[in-house]
C-alpha cells in the first residue's frame, strides 16, 4: 500500500512540502495518482478539482496529467512503462509553460505560481534543494519570495512539492517545510517490477512451481533497499548474465549500490558461531535469541533483541562476533562507517545517519553493525571544537531515537573498545538490550582458538598434542594474535624446510609477536576494570584460575590440560 501522506498535507492545506527520496517519477507518479483517484472535498463538500505542474531548470514549467485514473496499487501491475512515470503525459506548451528555463529563471516558477489566477495547483520542483542551499548565491532571494508567497498559497490550494534526495532545509525556512519521507520500495511493489521485468524480457515469472518455491520471496528479499530503477536494472542484468532470476547476482547488485553511498557496505560474512573460541556466554545468549525474529515468536508477543554491543580487548573477537551473528540468524549485515557520517557542511553528519538508518530499515530484516563505535566520538567533526560536539550529539541522538522508536527488524551489533567513551543513554534499556565485555581468552579459550586457526590452515588439531606449552606461553595474547601466531610459524615451518607445521615451530615464532595487552596494559587494564565497575556481562564463561589479571604479565598459568582440570591449575610465579 503506497502512502497516503501526500494527499493528507494537501488536504490539510500545506503549501511547502519536502519529499526526501531520490526517485522523482516515482513520487509524482505515486503523489499523482493519489490525487487523481481520491476525491478532495472543499468545505462545501464539492470536489476540489487539482492541476499538477512540474518544475525544472532544463524544461520550465511542464503540465502533467494523468492518462487513467486508476487506484493504486493496480495502476503498476500491467506494464513495465506505468511504473516509471509514463503513466503521467507531458504537456510542453500548455499555459504558462517553458516558464522559469535556465538559472536566471530560479525564482520564475514561483511567481509563475503566483500569477495563476486558478485555484488548486500542485507544484513540483526539481532539483529545487540544489538552489535552496546556502553555496547558491540566490538562496537568500529564492528563499525570501517562498515565505512571501506562502499565506497566499495557503488560501488557494496552491502547493509547493521540493523532491529530492536529502533533507537540507535553511534555518530560514524550517518552520515553512513539512517533510514527507517516502520510502524506498516495499516487498509488493518490488514483485511488480519484478512481473514487468518477465514481462518485458519475455521470461517466466517464477510461479512457485518446482524449483522456484522460495525464488521470488528470495529475490524480493535481494532486492530490498533498491529504488524501483535499481531493482528493475538487477533483476535484468540476473537474467542476462545467469540466463535466469538469481538472488545472488541481486544481492552483489545491491552490495554495489549500498557501496556507493559511502557510509554503508553489505558484507558478505562467512563466519558461523563455530568460529569463535570462548565467548561462551555470548554465544548462548545469541542461539537463545535466534528464535525471537520468527513470525511465530512476535505473535506470541515477544519484542526481538533491538541492540547489542559488544566492548573489549582489541582483536578478542568483537568484529567477528557480529558477522557471525549475521550468518547464525541468516541475515544480510550492512556495516555502517561512522568515520564516514560525518561531513564538513552543516546538516550533513546528520542527513548521513538518517539515509544510513533508512537504508537498514528499507534492507530490514537485517544486522547493522557499527564497527569502533567510539571513534567517532572524537576527531575529525565539522568546524570548531563545539561545533563538532554538537553534531554528533546530534548524530547520536538520531540513532538513540531511532533504536527507541525503531519498528522494523534490524537488529544493531555495536563494537567498541572501551564503554567509558560511550553516552550512557545508549546503554539505557530499550535501546541497547545487552552489553558484553570481550576479553583477553584464557588457557582453555586459548587453546580452542588455536585449534580453530589450526583447521583454518587445514591442518587437523588432535595431530598437536602438546599445544598446552603454547597455551602457557601465550599468556595475554588475543585471539588476533594468535590467529597471527598460526600463520607465522607456517612461514616458520616452511622456511626451515620442515615437512610439516610442528608445534616447536609455533613456539619458536611465540617471542616474535608482542601482544597488545602488553603494549598498552595499562588502557586495557582501566578499561577492563571500568567494565567490572559497571556490572558488565562477560562474554566469556570463566575457567576460574585460568585467567590472570591484565597487565601483570609476569603471573604464568600453570595450564594442566585440557577442560575440567584447566580449574585446579595453580598459578605459580613466572
Ligand atoms: N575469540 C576468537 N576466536 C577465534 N578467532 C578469533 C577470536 N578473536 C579474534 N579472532 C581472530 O582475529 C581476527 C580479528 O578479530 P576481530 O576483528 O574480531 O577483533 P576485534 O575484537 O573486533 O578487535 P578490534 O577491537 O581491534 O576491532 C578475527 O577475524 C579472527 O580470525
Ligand atoms: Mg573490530
């Protein structure tokens, strides 16, 4: 069901509207329709009859139409053409057209407007936001006759539409404007571009016969987040390249797409929870929490997790976490640069996050995961040091508004180093439902991640019974390094002409690798106690003695082996 806020504001009596989308047929066409097919009432109860012109700096002032009344959503469902704004035809020439060409004429379609003596016109403005900003030298001008013309717009139906793709409204106007936020294409509307598509290219539709049962859900679900254009282009270039409809040519499609906005990536996460050493409570809490996305879950009334986020020791396994937790709940994961949101004009970091959040919630059911979420609350903000303060306070508080308010399915997996850095509103209830602290594995942790890394290489684990001396000597090391470790004591292995990787091999290339808790035990120390302080869940279970404090890198533990008897091994003075 398309939106009906249009037709509402126009009822209302809105004079200036901001549509924020980038797909300009799509809103007029929609818009258009909503007008043509409902019945506008004065308070006379007669109909009020609306002409819609549309406005831009190449082709003036063009009379639009629609060529058949129909109500949506059926009036897309034929062809391929109707969805794109043909269903509209332009009327070059009619009265008071060509008005306003080329950028002397930016003010010309309002007094255009202006100058008509009839009543009820709507007016869309392309590319309008361009001139509104403040690096057009006509701003000022342009924004000035709009709040001249407004009370008489007001009184004669007359109605002002600025289409584009960002919402950067000038202070001066800001009380004037009421935004409309059109979303990106839903699950039923991209099934009718995807019918216009086999239409069009003469294919099959897949019709849920055999071999084709899940394909069109699987397609829509690909296709989520595209405008219609984008959708349409992907399902073709599906066809031509693979011959059929292929969800994973959708997918990369859409990787791309989300690529180019420059905040957003879709990443392919391979990862499962098996890949993980340690995080065992972590783990838990995410298969228990797996089952609460499913339809049946909701019906019985239960709210699916809205947050996590995950602090602690650098290279512990936080980025890792999350791309698991994507593959485990079989969900697309689009990773959010918050380096990246913030922009150097005024207005931009926070038009950055609310296009980021929409693109989640179009893509939804998904995982959005903030990586180094601290980072971006300090450095690199726009202007002075309060200013850029400021903003990501902003920032901040769209993200917080949105976690709260959120209704859609996106789950958000928040990585960090440390908490302190962190507002405490974040972590409220409602928003972030649980936070773990990461740490630094113990003996027993450590020695699954090195078997984990062992496979990795391919090379079976049990063939190294002796791993428990690396496992004492590599106190402190983080499941990073120890991945590093592996990899080093192949080339190791490789370049003493072993025939194979020895454990003697890792342990000689153990004094090569200078573990971060080393580095900077001192930080991860305070940090670690921070989180202590504040009650925060660990991640991992406890292996009672196995695990020495940070930073006092001379405690050795005396590892005795292998599970249980990893609780009564001694700690003896290194
Ligand atoms: N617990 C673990 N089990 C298995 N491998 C691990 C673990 N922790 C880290 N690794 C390995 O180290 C790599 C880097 O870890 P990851 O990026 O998850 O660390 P991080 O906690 O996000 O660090 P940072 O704070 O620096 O971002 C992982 O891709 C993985 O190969
Ligand atoms: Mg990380």
């Amino acid at each position: 069901m398309l939106t009906k806020t249009f037709l509402n504001y126009v009822r209302a009596g809105y004079a200036l509207l901001w549509v924020k989308s980038a797909e300009e047929a799509r809103v007029l066409a929609d818009f258009m329709n909503q007008v043509f097919s409902s019945k506008i009432k004065n308070a006379d109860d007669k109909e009020e009859v609306y002409t819609t012109y549309v406005w831009d700096v190449i082709d003036g002032v063009v009379n639009y139409t629609l060529l058949k009344k129909s109500p949506e959503p059926e009036r897309v469902t034929d062809t391929k053409s109707k969805v794109f704004g043909q269903i509209v035809s332009q009327t070059p020439g009619a009265e008071g057209s060509y008005v306003g060409k080329g950028d002397q004429g930016l003010l010309s379609p309002l007094s255009w407007l202006e100058s008509k003596a009839d009543d009820n016109i709507i007016l869309f403005l392309r590319d309008f936001h361009t001139y509104l900003k403040k690096d057009c030298e006509q701003w000022h001008i342009i924004s000035r006759k709009i709040r001249n013309l407004l009370p008489t717009f007001k009184s004669k139906g007359k109605v002002l539409v600025v289409v584009a793709p960002t919402v950067d409204i000038p202070i001066e106007l800001e009380k004037e404007v009421t935004v409309i936020d059109f979303k990106l294409p839903e699950r039923e509307e991209l099934k009718i571009i995807l019918k216009a598509v086999c239409d069009s290219a003469g294919a099959p539709y897949p019709d849920g016969s055999k071999g084709t049962e899940d394909l069109v859900e699987e397609l829509v679900d690909a296709a989520l987040g595209m405008t219609i254009v984008e959708a349409e282009n992907a399902f073709s270039v599906s066809l031509v390249e693979a011959g059929k409809f292929d969800s994973s040519i959708v997918r990369r499609e859409k990787a791309l797409i989300v690529k180019k906005t420059g905040l957003l990536e879709v990443v392919e996460a391979h990862e499962s929870l098996d890949d993980i050493g340690g995080l065992e409570n972590l783990k838990d809490y995410l298969l228990s929490r797996k089952d609460t996305f499913t339809k049946e879950a909701k019906e019985f009334g239960i709210t699916p997790v809205k947050g996590i986020l995950l602090a602690g020791v650098p290279g512990c396994g936080k980025s890792l976490t999350a791309k698991a937790v994507a593959s485990a709940f079989n969900r697309p994961l689009l990773r959010l640069d918050m380096g990246k949101i913030f922009g150097k004009y005024v207005g931009e970091s926070e038009n950055n996050m609310k296009n980021c959040l929409d693109l989640a919630e179009a893509v939804s059911p998904c995982i959005l995961w903030i990586d180094e979420l601290e980072k971006s609350m300090a450095g690199n903000k726009p202007g002075s040091a309060q200013e850029g303060h400021e903003t990501t306070r902003r920032v901040f508080q769209l993200l917080l508004t949105w976690l709260q308010e959120k209704k859609t399915d996106v789950l958000l997996v928040a990585t960090a180093n440390s908490i302190a850095s962190l507002p405490p509103e974040l972590l409220r209830a409602g928003r972030i439902d649980s936070t773990w602290w990461v740490d630094l594995p113990d003996a027993v942790q450590r020695e699954e991640i090195l078997k984990i890394h062992l496979r990795k290489v391919k090379r079976d684990p049990a063939k190294y019974k002796s791993l428990k001396e690396v496992v004492d000597k590599t106190e402190g090391f983080s499941g990073a390094e120890l991945e590093v470790l592996i990899k080093e004591a192949l080339v190791h292995a490789y370049t003493k002409k072993h025939k194979e990787l020895m454990v003697e091999d890792i342990i000689e290339t153990i004094p090569e690798i200078t573990p971060i808790s080393k580095m900077q035990s001192k930080e991860i120390e305070a940090q670690h106690r921070d989180a202590k302080d504040r009650g925060i869940k660990d991640a991992s279970k406890s292996h009672a003695v196995a695990k020495a404090p940070v930073g006092d890198m001379k405690r050795k533990v005396n590892f005795p082996g292998a599970g249980a008897a990893a609780s009564s091994g001694p700690i003896v003075a290194g």
